[in-house]
C-alpha cells in the first residue's frame, strides 16, 4: 500500500526518519483493516463483472425484440 500512496516509487525504508514517526501512527490505526483489503478489492471487482454482465444481458434482450 506505501508504493501507491508514494505512486508506485520507493517503499517505507527508504523514507526519512521524520516521515517514518509522522507516519507510524497511520498505520498503527489502519493495521486491522489492511488485512481486510484483499477482500474488498475482490468484491469490488465480483460487483463490477456482475454489473458487466447484467448490462450485456440487459443490451442483448432489448436488441432482439
């Protein structure tokens, strides 16, 4: 997650000091939902196939009446 919020260069190691304490604090809140992410990410995208197919079904029956 560091890589995105620093857009995809350097990792937290690489950080200052003074950016690492300011820091630390984020994630010591956001520790128990980061482990959660990986599922949000997949119903995320379980809801946008869904939302895909329905929308074809949907075009495909309104084009053959």
């Amino acid at each position: 997650m560091m890589g995105s919020m620093m857009g995809g260069w350097g990792n937290y190691d690489s950080l200052p000091n003074y950016m690492q304490e300011m820091m630390q604090s984020y994630w010591g809140g956001m520790r128990p939902f980061l482990a959660w992410t990986w599922l949000a990410h997949l119903i995320t995208w379980i809801l946008i196939v869904a939302l895909l197919i329905a929308a074809i079904r949907y075009l495909w029956n309104k084009g053959g009446k």
